[in-house]
C-alpha cells in the first residue's frame, strides 16, 4: 500500500539518492528475524507469530508522519522489517499444517491469492489515497488495515501441538538454527528469481512516473491481479507433474517479463511485462513454498519455510541495492537496470535444468 509513494517521500526529506535502502533495509531486517520467526513458529505457535508481525505493521504505520528526517526514515524502514519477518513464516506453516500432502501446492496457491489480492489493491488504493488526501492518512490507513488482520488471527485455532510458552532463551539462536538444509533447493531459486522484484520494487514507481503514468501502483495492480489468476491452477500443475518443471516455466517468464518492461517506451509495453511478469510469480511463489514443505521435516516446518523466506530477502534487498545503485536517478539507465533480472534467473534455469536431468527431487543437490 504505501510502496509506490515511498521514492518520491524519501526525495523529498532530501535523501533521493537512498532509493535503493527502501526496500534493502526492510528485508535486511526481515531477513535477520527469520531464523528467529522460524524457532518461535515451531516453539510457541503458529498464531503468535502472526500476531507479532502484524502488530508491528499497525505500530510503524502510526510513526511514519512523525518522521522528518532521511535518518529517521531509513531507521524506520529497517524496524518496519520486522513485520515481513515474522507475519508469512507462521502463515505458510499454518496452511501446510492443515492441508492434504497430496493438495499442497494448490493449498498454497489458495492462501496466495488472498495476499495477492492485497497486493493488487493495495499500491492502487495507496497511491489514491496519497493523491486525493495525503500521506499521512495513507499512512494511518495502512495501520487500520494492519489491526484488523489481528483481529481475525485472534479467533482461530493453533495448530502447532503442544505449544511452549515464551521465554527469552528462544530467541537464542544456535548455528544449526539459522537455516534448514532441506530447504536449500528452493532457496537458491528463490533468490536468484525474486532478485528482479527488488528491482521492480525500487525501479517501477519512478519509471511510471516517466511513462506519464499518475499512479504509481499501477504496474503492481496489473501484475498482482495477472498473478492472481494463475496461482491456484500452477499449485494443482506442481502437485500432478512436480515442482520444478513448474519452476523452470516460471523462470523463463520472469527472463521475458524483465525483458520486455527494460524495452518498454509506452504505458502498453509496461503493462505487457507486467502482465507476463505477475504469471511468472503466480507460478514461483506457490510452488517454491510447496517444495519447500515438501522437502522438511514437519518438527522443523517453520525453520524450513523461514530458510526460504531469508532467500527471498536475501534477493529482494540485493536487486532493490544494485538497482538503485545502476540506476542513479538517471533515466537512460532504466533498460540496463531492469536487465540485471534476467541476467540472475538465467542461474535459475541452469539450476533446475540439471536437477531435472538427474532426476532430484528430495536430495539437496
């Protein structure tokens, strides 16, 4: 929701040239609580979790117009992480834990479209909102939206058997308690595909503004609504014929997306990625999260899922850093920016070409 307005917010507290520290700091943060969201899922519960995550939404949505300097602003981007960090690590082993092994990847696909469907409205409504009223009470908005998911994860049941109750030496975390070596095949196609949404985060508001574009959600509108329409059939796909051959279209698709927005000169060609692009991540986020839940062990489902989730941080925050840094606020550079997409999915292919071949499906490597 409030993504789209950021760039030009933080430009005008003077910090235009730390566009690319938006999105890098908040899932640098996001990235650092996974181990911990991960211990805390398979320790305490599910629904806590979740709570906490969506807790610090509806906080930080309050503090941002108090901010008034670029200091403070990155600050709070980075405390702002703590809501990615925590929020979908107990809400991806929730839905795992109440679905049919054989129905996985389509249950996945289910809950996904309910984040996309936020996602698509949310930039819009965001950017609207901004235009019509202020940042402010987009800001405010954010949060009443945030207190309401707290509110239905309040009514439900946990899932998680015997739950333990909080105490500080849980978030003590032990070298084997980083990261799940099970989850190390979708991890690495996480991060080399989710590299170009760290672009697309930290690019496309400005390059929508240079396509005449007034709303700067517009792009993710499209390709969260293009998304929307293709996850449940590609969960389904991946549970009846596997989820690499799944994973290998979607990369390809991301290649072309990437390619076709750096080559974009019109609103038309824009939308086109966009739309292209948003059935790229239809089909590799639902799966990815499948066969990651596949490949672990149920006692360390959250550690598991939390491993995949520091991959996608680890991508978003290096595509939205070396983005920015290409970019440099100058517009001729906009086609070599969105090309360093396609550039790291290519790896992507590669890799889940040759587990193809050898016919890997619950080995690491």
């Amino acid at each position: 929701m409030i993504i789209p307005e950021l760039p030009s917010y933080l430009s005008s507290l003077g910090g235009e040239e730390y566009k690319g520290f938006i999105i890098s700091l908040f899932t640098l943060t996001a990235g650092l609580s996974r181990p911990f969201s991960g211990k805390l899922t398979d320790n305490i519960g599910r629904i806590p979790v979740m709570v906490l995550g969506s807790s610090v939404c509806f906080v930080i949505g309050f503090i941002y117009p108090l901010i008034s300097s670029v200091a403070g602003f990155l600050f709070l981007r980075l405390l702002h992480g703590f809501s990615t960090g925590f929020k979908p690590t107990g809400t991806v082993a929730y839905v795992a834990d109440i679905v049919p092994v054989h129905r996985r990847g389509e249950a996945m696909g289910i809950s996904s479209v309910f984040g996309t469907m936020g996602m698509a409205s949310g930039p819009a409504i965001g950017s609207e909102i901004a235009l019509r009223y202020s940042l402010d009470i987009m800001f405010y908005t954010s949060s009443a939206l945030a207190i309401l998911s707290i509110l239905i994860l309040i009514g439900m049941k946990e899932t998680l058997p015997n739950p333990k109750k909080f105490d500080l030496s849980q978030l003590k975390i032990n070298k084997d308690e980083v990261f799940d070596r099970s989850a190390v095949p979708p991890s690495i196609v996480m991060f080399l595909t989710v590299f170009s949404f760290g672009i697309v985060l930290t690019i496309i508001p400005d390059f929508s503004v240079y396509l005449g574009l007034e709303n700067k959600g517009s792009f993710f509108t499209v390709f969260t609504i293009s998304s929307l329409m293709v996850r449940v059939i590609a969960g389904k796909v991946s549970d009846k014929y596997g989820r690499e051959q799944v994973l290998l279209a979607a990369a390809f698709l991301y290649a072309i997306s990437m390619s076709t927005i750096a080559m974009a000169t019109s609103p038309i060609w824009l939308f086109t990625g966009a739309v292209i692009y948003g059935v790229a991540v239809g089909m590799n986020s639902p799966t990815l999260f499948a066969w990651a839940t596949d490949l672990s062990n149920e006692k360390n489902r959250g550690k598991a899922l939390a491993t995949v989730f520091i991959a996608l941080e680890a991508g978003i925050m290096l595509g939205a850093l070396l983005s920015g840094w290409v970019y440099a606020n100058k517009t001729e550079n906009f086609p070599l920016t969105f090309m360093l997409g396609p550039s790291l999915v290519f790896f992507a292919i590669l890799y889940l070409v040759s587990r193809i071949r050898k016919g890997t499906t619950k080995t690491l490597f």
